[in-house]
C-alpha cells in the first residue's frame, strides 16, 4: 500500500517534471523508456532524500565504565549445537574465518587476526531485548563501514546480511538459522561493529564468540551472535521467509529502531 502510493507521488511528480521536456497526460508517457528512467531516478532521488532526513549518523547513547552492568544475561542461542562451532571453539578459532560476498567488487574471507587489525571502535551502551531486559555492556570491534568500502559494494546494493553458525529452531531445510539483515545507512553507522570483545575480554561463547554484530541504534535481536558470513543483497526475495532475519520471518518488525 505504502508503496503504490509512493509510486503515485513520483508519478504525479515526474510527469510535472516531464512539462519541461513537452510531454503531457500521464498514461500515453507512462510506458515510454524515457519515463521509465526518470521515475527510477526519482525513486533514487527520494531514497536519497529520506537519508537526509534521517540524521543517520546520530549515536545511540554510550555510558561510561561504571554503568557496566554487573551480568549479562545471554540470550538465545548461548552454545551454537554444532560439531563445526565446537571443533573451533577449541583452538581459539583458529580456523574460523569471516566471509564476506554477494554484492562486492572483492569477496574475502577474514581470520579473526584479520579483523583485530582493522580499524576499531570501543562503545559502551544499553542493550535492549524485546523480552523487556535490558544490560549495559562495552564492545569493542571492527567498524564495518571502512571494512566495506575495502571490499567495494557494487551500485545495487542495499542491504548487509548476517549468516550465524547456530539454527535456533531445527529444521532440514536451513530455515531455522539464525540470521539479521541491515540497510546500507546502518551498515555505514560509525557504531555498527563486528564485536570481538565485550567488557575488555575476547567475546564469550555465550555471548557469540569469536564475532557477533553490535547495531547500537536497534533492539537486541538485530545483534546477530555467531557471524559466520556477511552477504551484501538487493534484496531479501529467496531468502528463508524473505523477511530478512529469523525472527522477522516469526513476525517481528525488521526496522527494529530504538
Ligand atoms: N546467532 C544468534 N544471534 C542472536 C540471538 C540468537 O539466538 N542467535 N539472539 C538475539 C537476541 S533476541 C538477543 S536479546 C541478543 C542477546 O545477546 P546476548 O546473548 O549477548 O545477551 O542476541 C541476539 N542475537
Ligand atoms: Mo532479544
């Protein structure tokens, strides 16, 4: 609904905008090839302006060493019930490795010595579950937007997606695999990291060990634990329930804004 009506605007839009090129009356232009790419370009163009809108570089709010909460609970998936995980878990990840592709001009596949290289970012915030707790922890990790830009996103892309080891829920077919997607502005958000530490330690297991997303300006299911892969998409169509996470898919809001 949201969306035709939106369609409707740039039409009216761009065939006023069309006076200036002569040509009149919505539907003998509206098959036209010109028309055509005027209106993807308004639809650029108006995607671009609700970024501007969006002060999309606000911080969500940092504490400081003393509101560090006591515990934190972990929640969820606390020890991925695979023999892969396990078997890494047992030399310090040695042979775990980051992939990252989809959309990209140069997929990679980092180690965790890779990622510790990398420009870091440590943040303490307030993480809120939408089971009504919330905790306050200190992250540190590599910022993803310079991570990113190193592997170059090609022009269609819009969204990051996150792979975890662990399936929350079993099934055969995959669908019951823990995964997350963002838009590229958060993707790009200077507190948006690839966690490896929490409270100046290497990460616990319970708490996604060796890498987990911190998306400060979301709620805690957006925070996918266990990243195994990040895929940059145009689209979530053909993935699992096409929601763009596992628990979208189980009907909870994708935007998860706080
Ligand atoms: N891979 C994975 N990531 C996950 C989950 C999960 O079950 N599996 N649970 C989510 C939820 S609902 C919350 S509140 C946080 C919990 O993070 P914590 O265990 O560090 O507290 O992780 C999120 N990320
Ligand atoms: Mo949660």
């Amino acid at each position: 609904m949201t969306f035709s009506i939106t369609r409707r605007r740039l039409l009216i839009g761009s065939a006023s905008s069309l006076g200036a090129f002569g040509l009149t009356g919505c539907d003998d232009v509206v098959g036209n090839a010109h028309v055509q790419s005027v209106l993807k370009m308004a639809e650029t163009l108006t995607m671009r302006s609700q970024r501007l809108l969006i002060p999309k570089d606000k911080l969500a709010r940092e504490f400081s060493q003393s509101d560090i909460s006591p515990t934190f609970r972990a929640n969820g998936t606390s020890h991925p019930d695979s023999e892969v995980y396990s078997q890494m878990t047992e030399n310090g990840f040695a042979n775990w490795r980051l992939k990252i592709d989809g959309l990209v001009e140069r997929p990679v596949e980092l180690s965790l010595t890779d990622l510790k290289t990398l420009p870091s970012r440590t943040q303490i915030t307030r993480h809120d579950c939408v089971e009504g707790w919330s905790a306050i922890g200190k992250w540190t990790g590599a910022q993803l937007a310079p991570l990113l830009r190193s592997v170059g996103l090609k022009p269609q892309s819009r969204y990051a997606v996150f792979y975890c080891a662990d399936q929350l829920e079993q099934a055969l077919d995959g669908s019951g695999t823990y995964y997350e997607s963002i838009d590229l502005i958060d993707a790009f958000h200077p507190q948006t990291i690839l966690a490896y530490q929490m409270n100046g330690k290497d990460l616990e297991v319970a708490h996604g060990a060796p890498l987990r997303l911190r998306v400060e300006r979301h709620l805690g299911y957006k925070h996918a634990k266990y990243l195994m892969r990040i895929e940059i998409r145009d689209s979530f169509a053909g993935l699992w329930g096409g929601k763009g996470g596992f628990w979208e898919d189980r009907g909870y809001e994708w935007y998860a804004g706080i």
